[in-house]
C-alpha cells in the first residue's frame, strides 16, 4: 500500500497528520523487516544452487569418467560425451542465473535498504527531536508570567526558533517519506522483473540445447529399444545353451578336442598342457598352449605375448614318453631343442599328438599355403605371431574435422578470448570457439551465430570446407577492425563471463568495431569485384572443350530391332516404342559409356548446349546505387567468401534481391559463379533456398542449367523445390532431362522418390530412404574433394528461343 502525506497537512501539525505519520512508520518498519527476510532467503538460495552446481559438476565428471571408461563401444563413448557437454552447458546457464539473483535480488534490494531506509530513519530521529523541542517550548511560553516581560520575550523567540527549525525538518522528512514511498514500488518490480528475466533466458537456453540435442535422443531410443529386444534374445539363447550343456555327461574332466585347420580364428587346436622347463630344476609349469600358422606357442597369461615354442613344425617330430614318472607326456623335437609336455589325460595326449602331426602334414601337403591362411585368421586373443599389420584404427567422428579447422592460421585459439585448443565452431562465422564462448554464442541465437561441436558432431564436407576457406584471422579482421582504434579491450582466457559476453555482443550483434565503408570505398569494392568475376569467366571460358561422349558398345549376342537403347550420358533409356524412362544411377557408374548397353545411333548434343562457365551471361553495368547488398551480390559471383562476409558484416541482406538485374539474388549468383562453398556460406547465414528471379528460376533451376551437380545435391538436401516451375512451366527435372545430365536427372529423381517414400511412411518419418543417403553423401564427398569427376561436357542453354 502506497501512503502519501501532505505537505499543507504537516505545516498544520494536526492528528491526522500524526496519525499518518505513525502509519508509515509503522509501514516502513515491517517492510524493512520483509526486505531483510527476502534478502536472506536470497543468499540462501544462492548457496543452495552454488552446492547444487558443484555436486552437478562432480556427476558431470562421473559422466565424462564412464565415457573414457567406454572406449570400446562408440555408441556409448559418443552419447555419454555429448550428454556431458550439454550438463556442462546447463550447470554454466545455472551458474549465470545465480549471478543475476545475486545482482538483481541480493545486491539491489541490501542497497535500497541500507541506503534509502537508513536516511528515513536519520528523517525521522531529528523529526522526533525537534518535535519534542517544540513542544517543550509551547509549553515554557505557555507557562511565561504577564507581568515578567523578559521572560514572555525569551520564550516567545524561543518558540519561534523552534516553529521554524520545525518547518524546516518536518517539510525534510514528509519529502523522504514520499520518495521513499515512491521508490520501494520501482526498486522492488525492478529487482523482481530482473530475476524473472534472468530465468526466461535460462529455460530459453536450456530448451534451445535441448532441442539440438533431441535427435540423437531420439536416435538412441530407438537403438534402446533394439537393444532390449536383442538383449531378451540373447537372454534366451543362453538360457537354452546353458540348459543344453547342463544335461551332458561330465563324468569325464577329459574334453573333445579336434584339429580344425579352417577354424574362423586361425587357431587349429588349443588348450593347457604343463611344459617342463630346460633349467636345472626340470620344474614343469602349466601353460596354455595353440597351434596357429604352422607353429606351436604357449601363453602365462591371456594379455602376455605368445612365447614361439617351435618355429616350423614341418622340421619337427612328436613322439611319446613313457620312461618319465609323469603320465601323459609327448616330446616335440625339432633340429634344435626339444620340448617335454604333459596333457591332463591319455585321450588329451593323444589329440595334441595327432594335432601336431596333422599340422606337419598339412603345411607340407599345402607348401606353406596353409600358413598364410591361418596368419590372414590368427586369432585376436592370441595375437599374430608374424603379422606385420597394424590394428585397424578405429575412426573417431569430428577427429578429422578438428585436426583440418585447427590447421588453418588463427584457429588454433579461440576467436573472441584467445583460449587455445578450442573445440567449438560457429559454422556461420567460420571461427573456432572455445567452450564458455560457445555457450555466449549460443545464447545469441541461431540468426547470429550456429554453434557445433568440432569432436562430437559430423561433419559434411562442404560445411568442413567452408570452415577451412574462412577463419579467426579473415573474420576478426572484419569484426575487430575499429577495435583498437576504439580502445575496446579483448578478453583473454580466464576473464569473467559477464565481460565476454559483453564483448562478444558488441562484436556481433551491435557489430561496433566493424568498419563502414565510405560510398566510394564501397564503388571500388563492388568494381573489384566484377572485374575479378570477369577474371574468372574468361579464364574458364578459354580452357580446352570436353571432348564429347564415346558411342555407346553393342552387348554381345544383341541385335539393333526391339532393343532398349542407353544413352552414355544421360542415363535416358528409349523403348521401342519411342517412350522414355530415366534410370537411376550413382556417382561411381554415372558414366554409362562403357557399360553393357545396345548398339544404337548416338544422341546428338542439341545446338543449345555449350560448354560451362562461371557468370558466363552475367554482365556488369553501373548500378544506379551502391550498397553493402549489391557487394555481397558480385562477392557471391566472384566467389570471394571474406567480401561476403564483410558485406553481411556492413548489414547487407542475405537474400538482396537486385531488381536492376532480372531480380537475382546473392545465392543465385553463387550458383553462377560455379562456387558449392559460397552456397553453403550463404544457405547457413539464412539464403532462401527457393527464392527465385523475374523468370521464375531459383538456385536450384540455374545449378541445373548450368550442369553444377554438387550444387544440386547441396540445395536438394537444404530442402530445395524441385516442383518448383519457372515462367517456361520447366521444371528442374525437365531441364536436366532436356540437358542429358545423367548425374543432376539421378539426383532429382532420388530426391522426389524418398520424398514420396517419407510421405508415405507418415508425418513421424525422420531417416528416409538408405540408397538415397548414400548416394547424396558420394555426391557431396565427390562434389568437395574430387570435383573434376562431376563436370559435364554439356551446359543449358538459358537463351534458347
């Protein structure tokens, strides 16, 4: 309740005015008392949650512990690192939570009463006091006898003195109870609407981690669930074996024991057999013994190396011994030392006896074949005795992707605090990002900055390729321009995160040490950069034709009546009746030139189709006005990702639309220009992939047309409309079909086979179709790292009449 007291009421010093006095006091007195209590019970939350991040910590740890422990089993190894990191993310979100209690609750409401309340009080001390001092001297001029003069005029000045000194104090202290009054409203809604905030960030957070996590939530659930199913199978299958070899005789400790030269390890026979030894002592040691690639070896233990008894077994000889006190000994002799062993029973002797002589007679009947066979399946428990191979290494996913983003100069340290050996990525920026600043970048939100981790997601190549081609140095270099200049302090590794965060704010979202370009700085990039784009198009333009495609074989025993017919290159198959159906190919066959196929006249190239080249039909013309749009526009042809950046750094729109120029976009251009990583630059700043121009083309109609495969495959997987029909009604699978583009026909057909298998499996499909996905990755591989393979000889002619 907010209580207000009249300025006119206090000069009168009336019961009301007193009674309203009294009130407040009272008031402000219990509200003290609530502040205090809401003060404390702030503190104690405060290291409630200090002790629940610490303990949060500790099971994070157990996590990342069990995980190490798990090496083994990848899925587990994997999933426990990621879930760990994500904790880790929520414990820092819990972390700045409680800091913006401290700050909001504890610091603000402590200083408001320390502060304003103390003053009230210090009011209302020298208010009862002068209060008390009036009423002391109304009554000593009260009291003042009519026929003492000076008395009357001593008392009369005192009470005047005292009425005013009253005034004055009593106009101080109604003026601090109505700014007091005043102020209790804004500081306590202020302190409380700043913690309430603070946890709208936190869940805000907290749902967007969890969403990017909730995939390969998903994807383990499923597994689990297999795994169940499994588990209860195994279960079973034991259960039977065990009920099995329960019911056989053990009468006898003696075990079956065979040769088996084709066992699947490697290992014709093993089992223990005691060995006596060639020292003085003659002590006989027990021993588990093996015959594998025509040698004969024994282990102490299961992790020791096998110790080679006999080399070759073809020079040996096996043979009983009976003048021993032991029982059940047999002699390997070889040219150079012989070895005395004794088996548990005679039926055990006699196995290893016709063990070691079926060794020697195989290895001589196969001359040594034998030998490498049983090397190629030498056991693993065992281990090879003569191989000289290492163990497959076991691939770990973001491991190469980490080793090739670190490689490139300046990434090997954080962008924005220089902590070294980071692990995260902004995949939109192009930088490495160590884990505290992944965490503010996160917090930007994904229009500003897509967070990924370098060890624990996959990597598509054109997105790995993107990073290498950028980089802390391009980027800071734009970013960071006005920095110094400004005065502005980077953060170094340790700095507190409140100040991280603000610098990395200002970096990107304000973008306050970007440097502006002058109108003429920006006409000279914009020129520069046409005439690099014009640098490009004749150098691809005056490269040596393709030659064209060979004519296709006639299969053996065909003839040229009734014959399906396929064209070498365009994957198209004629019928006899005229018809045409497209056939499916993939990246390691779609040249069909020499693939089995009937004799029948080549298709001739249409005078339509010429050879490729970047912005081939683009020409540049003095703009009617300079903008940053316009130079990510020419960036994106000339295929220049540090001026595109810099000009979506200058606040260019990603998807500028030049109305001067048959209303193309930047991402069209970069599909002209014949770059897949300016595409994939692009689409991850947020390019519309289906934006199209005055002729009703968008990107994916113009990689089509120019015969740009990796394009195609990189649009149709960032959900690209295919049914999308230009001005002409055609329709990207019309024009590859009328280009003969066996590769782009394949790809498009795919597309729209697993869109229609995903529509059909329901609204909950997530994976589609495995061809589909395997074939797109050979594509995106082949497009990244071996381009050449997927050049056409052949180019859509966009002129044609």
């Amino acid at each position: 309740m907010k209580i207000t007291v009249d300025f006119e009421e206090c000069l009168k010093d009336s019961p009301r005015f007193r009674a309203t006095i009294e009130e407040v006091e009272g008031d402000v007195c219990e509200l003290e008392s609530k502040l205090d209590k809401l003060v404390k019970l702030c503190i104690g939350m405060i290291d409630a949650g200090k002790a629940y991040n610490a303990a949060n910590k500790q099971f994070v740890s157990g996590i990342r512990e069990l995980a190490l422990q798990s090496t083994k089993d990848e899925v587990i190894e994997s999933s426990l690192s990621k879930f760990a990191e994500s904790l880790q993310e929520m414990i820092n979100y819990h972390t700045i939570l409680f800091d913006q209690a401290q700050r909001s609750i504890k610091t603000q409401l402590q200083t408001f009463v320390k502060d304003d309340l103390r003053k009230f009080k210090e009011a209302k001390k020298q208010f009862d006091k002068v209060s008390e001092e009036k009423e002391a001297a109304l009554i000593k001029n009260a009291q003042a006898p009519r026929n003492k003069q000076h008395e009357v005029e001593e008392a009369t000045n005192i009470l005047t003195a005292t009425r005013k000194c009253f005034r004055h104090i009593v106009l101080d202290y109604v003026l601090q109870i109505n700014v007091l009054q005043s102020k209790r409203r804004s500081e306590i809604l202020k302190s409380m609407l700043s913690f309430m905030y603070a946890h709208l960030t936190f869940f805000h957070q907290g749902y967007d981690l969890f969403s990017e996590l909730q995939p390969l939530m998903k994807q383990l659930g499923g597994q689990l669930d297999q795994l169940v199913v499994d588990a209860a199978k195994e279960k079973r299958d034991m259960e039977q074996k065990h009920s099995t070899i329960q019911q056989k005789d053990f009468s006898s400790d003696d075990t079956k024991l065979e040769y088996n030269v084709d066992a699947d390890n490697g290992i014709a026979m093993e089992g223990y057999l005691f060995k006596r030894a060639s020292n003085a002592f003659k002590t006989w040691n027990r021993r588990w013994f093996s015959i594998q690639n025509n040698q004969l070896v024994y282990q102490k233990k299961f992790k020791d190396n096998p110790t080679v008894v006999v080399e070759d077994l073809r020079l040996c000889t096996v043979k009983h011994c009976e003048d021993l006190e032991r029982r059940f000994c047999f002699e390997v002799v070889s040219p150079t030392k012989s070895c005395m062993m004794q088996a548990d029973s005679e039926k055990l002797r006699q196995a290893w006896i016709k063990a070691v002589q079926n060794s020697i007679a195989t290895a001589f009947r196969d001359k040594g074949d034998d030998a490498e066979k049983l090397d190629r399946k030498s056991s693993t428990s065992t281990g090879s005795l003569d191989s000289s191979g290492e163990p497959k290494e076991r691939s770990l996913k973001g491991e190469s992707a980490l080793q090739k983003v670190l490689a490139i100069p300046g990434n090997a340290c954080c962008c924005d605090c220089g902590q070294p050996d980071p692990r995260w990525a902004s995949i939109n920026l192009g930088i490495t990002l160590c884990i505290q600043c992944s965490g503010i970048h996160r917090s930007l939100g994904v229009h500003f900055s897509k967070v990924r981790s370098l060890t624990l997601d996959t990597w598509e190549p054109e997105l790995l390729k993107l990073m290498c081609e950028l980089g802390n140095g391009v980027i800071n270099q734009i970013y960071e321009a006005r920095r110094e200049e400004l005065g502005a302090r980077k953060p170094q590794p340790g700095d507190p995160r409140h100040e991280v965060e603000a610098y990395i704010k200002a970096k990107y979202v304000d973008r306050r040490f970007v440097r502006r370009p002058s109108d003429e700085e920006l006409r000279s990039k914009v020129m520069s950069l046409s005439k690099q784009e014009k640098r490009l198009s004749s150098s691809s333009e005056h490269l040596p034709p393709r030659p064209p495609p060979p004519t296709p074989k006639l299969r053996p025993g065909s003839n040229n009546s009734g014959q399906s017919v396929k064209s070498a290159d365009s994957g198209i198959q004629h019928s006899a009746d005229g018809s045409r159906e497209m056939l499916a190919t993939t990246p390691s066959n779609s040249s069909l030139a020499d693939a089995d196929v009937a004799e029948a006249p080549p298709m001739p190239m249409p005078a339509t189709l010429a050879p490729p080249s970047p912005c081939k039909d683009v020409v540049f013309y003095e703009p009617k006005e300079y903008s940053s749009g316009l130079q990510l526009y020419w960036a994106s042809c000339a295929r220049s990702l540090p001026e595109m950046a810099e000009a979506l750094a200058h606040g260019a729109e990603v998807n500028w639309v030049n109305t001067e120029d048959d209303k193309r976009t930047p991402l069209i251009m970069a599909v002209r220009g014949g770059s897949l990583v300016t595409c994939e630059f692009l689409l991850q700043n947020a390019a519309n992939v289906n934006q199209q121009d005055a002729q009703g083309r968008g990107p994916l109609h113009h990689a089509t047309m120019l015969g740009h495969t990796g394009q195609v495959c990189l649009f149709l997987k960032r959900g690209a409309n295919q049914n999308a029909a230009d001005i002409e009604e055609k329709t990207p699978l019309v024009i590859a079909v009328e280009a003969a583009n066996a590769d782009i026909v394949t790809l498009l057909r795919l597309a729209k086979m697993n869109e229609e298998m995903r529509e059909a499996e329901g609204p909950y499909s997530q994976s589609g179709d495995e061809t589909y996905q395997d074939i797109f990755q050979d594509f995106s591989h082949m497009a990244s790292n071996d381009p050449d393979k997927l050049k056409r000889y052949q180019h859509y002619d966009t002129q044609k009449p």
